[in-house]
C-alpha cells in the first residue's frame, strides 16, 4: 500500500495577513484620490472659457478641489447647474484630509477589544510638528472605500451632465 504524503498546512499569521488587507486598503485609497483628482482637473478644464484653458498648466493641483467647490457652491457661477456636484464633493472632503496619512503616514495593524481589527495612520507633517494619528476599524476602512467608490462614480456621472449643460448653454 502506498501512503499519499498531505502537503503541509501552512500556518497564516492573522496579524500579517491584516497588514497586507490595510496596504491594500491604503493603495486603493490613494489611486481613488488619484481618480478624483483627474476627474476634478478635467471638470475645471471643461469649465473654464477657451482662453483660460491654456493656462490651466499653470494652476497649482492642490487647489483644484477648493476652485470646483467655489465654481459650484452656492454663490458660484454653476451654482444652479453644479448643485450636485458641489454636494458630492463636500461628502468627499474628508476623504482628502487623508491623503498625506495615506502616502506619508505610517501604517500598523492591531488587534482591539472584542478581536477587531484596527488600521493606525500615523503621520508628522515636519519634524517640529505632533504626530496626528487616525485609528479606524477595518469595517469602517471598509465601509469608507466602499462609499468613496460610489461617491465618484456619482461626481464621474455628474460631470458629465454639468460639461454637457455647460456646452450646450454657450
């Protein structure tokens, strides 16, 4: 009789096995800021007069957010057109104040009350200022690229329309 050797059971390490869930959850949380940040640059372009198009090269990105936000606030000038959009991107806002924790901060897992899971971020913006630290459950980490995923898809869809408005009133 021949005996069938079972291949050996690999031993998972829980705590490695959520460090590389939270980097995954901080790449796909950076590439949807990336995703935003083009689909906000490109609204601006399409909403700026041809001649201001040209020097849009010239305008610092880390603005662009504030300056869609004012064109379509309240008081902007696609205020009536860009409500949506202007909703939308106040529900992404603070998605944003991530970004630096996101691609600079320091990442650890860790194991809370009651076997949940925790991501820490933390990040020191110069060597002179405190370190801020964000710690969030994995479900809320979850829940939170899940809603930013829709959100863009929504502002994706809004823009749209808006550009079509904006082309087909001038």
């Amino acid at each position: 009789m021949i005996a069938i050797a079972e291949p050996p059971k690999t031993v998972v390490d829980p705590y490695a096995a959520m460090f590389a869930a939270g980097d995954r959850w901080r790449r796909d949380g950076l590439a949807l800021l990336g995703e935003l940040d083009g689909i906000v640059s490109d609204l601006l372009a399409d909403l700026q007069p041809p001649r201001r198009r040209r020097a849009r090269a010239k305008e610092p990105a880390l603005n662009s957010f504030e300056a869609l936000r004012e064109l379509t606030g309240s008081k902007g000038p696609f205020a009536r057109e860009g409500k949506v959009i202007s909703e939308t991107l106040a529900d992404l806002a603070p998605w944003c104040e991530w970004r630096a924790h996101l691609a600079h901060g320091v990442l650890t897992v860790w194991r809370g009350r009651g076997s949940q899971w925790l991501l820490a971020l933390a990040y020191r913006p110069t060597p002179q200022a405190p370190e801020r630290t964000y710690a969030i459950t994995w479900a809320e980490a979850d829940a939170m690229r899940v809603l930013v995923t829709k959100r863009l898809a929504t502002l994706r869809r809004n823009a749209a329309s808006l550009t079509n408005a904006v082309a087909l009133a001038a």
